[in-house]
C-alpha cells in the first residue's frame, strides 16, 4: 500500500499548537509519531525534539538502500619479506622496491640483484628493458634469472619464470632467499685470505671460537639452537669482537619473554652500532629464525674479518 501523503496545510497555520498538531499527524502517517507531543515541540525541549527528528532520519532518510561491496584484503608484510626487501633496496636497485612480489614480477629487479651479487653475470642485451613490458616480455626476463640463478648453483627445481612473473611468493622467496644467502656467503669468500667458500658449519665454527677466546662459556651448536633466543650468546659475541660497544648492566638474563625481547632488541642495536649489514629483526633472534640466523652471524663475521 502506498504511504499515505502528507499534509501541507500546517505551513499557513498561525497558531503554534495547531501547528504542532498537524506536524504529528503527518509524523503518523509515516510512522514517525514517537517521543513528543505539540506542546513539546512548541515548548522547545531540545532532547525531545532531537529524538523526534533522529527517528524521522532514521525511518524515512531519503538515501538510495547502501549496496553491498566486495571487501578488498590487504595482507600484512611478514618479517621474513621485509628483511629480503630491506636487503634489496641496500643494494640499491632500481626502483626501490615496495611490494616484494609485485615489484619483481617483470624480472628487471631480480636481475639487477643478481648482477649486484655476481657482477658481470647479466648480459644486459638479452634483457627487456624498454617499458611498459608486457607479459611476455616479463616473462622472458624472469626466466632469464632463472637461468643465471641455476649458474650459481641455486636450487631451483619446479621454478620458472612464469611462476616469478605471476607473483606466487613461496617460489619468489626460494629465489631471493637463495641470492641473499649467496650475498652473505660470497662476502665471506672475499674477506678470506684464500679466497675460498666460506661454509654455514666454518661461521658457526668462528662464532664460537670467537667466544670461547674471550673467556665466555656460551656456545651454539646451529642455527636452530634454542638457546639462542636469550641472546646471551650473541651478546658474548659481540663484546669479543668489541667490548666498548657492548654495555652488560643492559643484558637481562633473557629467560621472560620481555628479558628475550629486550637483550634481542639491544643485541640488533649493538651489531648496527658496530657496522654489520644487519637485515633481521629482534622477533627473528627470539624465535630462532635459521635463514635470519644466518645472514646476522654471517655478517658478524664479516665485519670483523674471522674468515
């Protein structure tokens, strides 16, 4: 049934009430009759009137019906993807990268990561550069990374280029996680006197040499030892490589959750104030993140010339 019409009569009545009167009986009629008589609308009452009018606006508001949207997800970077990105953009690649899988899909900076970390590796007349690339295109270059990955010996079975430009991150993590670990280790390599491949089982070996040396007793057996989330270990490192950096009124002994997250947090603070490229943060050392591990001690070792 159509909503009865209001009348308009109220307009040209002179008398307050009567005006009132008529301005309900329009409200009734589409039930919007609630909260205050006339004489409260002629009186003023600020809370009555108020109610009145909010359900008015609630009943009748005159907007179209709010259609329903598709709501957009937006995934939150993981730590693992923002020290990889960190750790690009050190290198200085070009643009600066935002979006770990988004920004590599057309292959350019994944080349460009892998000409930093082995200079010379790309021949840059088989790169597409000219933008905007199309799929194909990106495609060819990632696949070009591909090939030049295999080169240096990354494991990369089941990976192709296709799988890179479409963004699927655990493929695009194997790839970058592999050039970042080539990144510490080849590091390594030049810092030693003879030139050769520095090993995971040779840092671990230096570490704890390093310690031992300066009289401590901590020691860790891997990367995945447990016992590094205290950071005991690593600060021992630390003041055996330079004790003036390295204040232990400030070290807890790490056995809460705060005393662990405290120490790691002090323990990233006190190998930036030395020098180390340090790329992981103080949540990867609490929960003994072994890839992170890695390029934490790896460039402790470096900084300070163990190889």
């Amino acid at each position: 049934m159509a909503p009865k019409k209001c009348d308009k009569s109220a307009l040209n009545e002179s008398n307050p009430l009567k005006r009132a009167d008529m301005v309900l009986n329009n409200a009734a009629k589409i039930d919007c009759k609630k909260f205050v008589r006339a004489r409260d609308i002629v009186a003023g009452n600020p809370k009555l009137n108020l109610a009145f009018v909010a359900n008015m606006f609630n009943t009748c508001p005159g907007l179209e019906p709010v259609e329903e949207q598709e709501q957009v997800v937006i995934e939150e970077e993981t730590r693992e993807e923002k020290a990889f990105r960190n750790w690009m953009n050190s290198l200085g690649v070009d643009p600066f990268v935002n979006n770990l899988y988004e920004d590599l899909r057309d292959g350019l900076i994944l080349l460009q990561i892998l000409d930093k970390i082995e200079p010379g590796i790309v021949d840059w007349n088989k790169v597409n550069k000219t933008k905007p690339l199309n799929k194909f295109k990106q495609v060819e270059n990632c696949n070009y990374a591909v090939v030049l990955g295999k080169q240096l010996k990354f494991s990369l079975v089941g990976v192709a280029g296709s799988d890179i430009q479409a963004g699927n991150k655990k493929l695009t993590l194997a790839v970058v996680w592999q050039a970042m670990r080539y990144f510490v280790l080849n590091f390594l390599k030049k810092l030693s006197k003879s030139g050769r491949e520095i090993t995971e089982s040779e840092i671990i070996s230096w570490c704890n040499q390093k310690v031992r040396g300066a009289g401590k007793s901590t020691s860790m057996e891997s990367f995945k030892d447990k016992s590094l989330s205290d950071s005991r270990f690593i600060m021992d490192l630390l003041w055996a490589c330079q004790s003036a950096s390295v204040n232990y009124d400030l070290v807890g002994p790490g056995k809460t959750d705060e005393e662990k997250m405290l120490n790691a947090q002090y323990a990233v603070s006190c190998a930036r104030k030395m020098g180390c490229a340090v790329f992981c943060l103080w949540e990867d050392i609490v929960e003994v993140k072994e890839k992170m591990l890695l390029t934490f001690f790896g460039s402790i070792m470096g900084q300070f010339g163990g190889a």
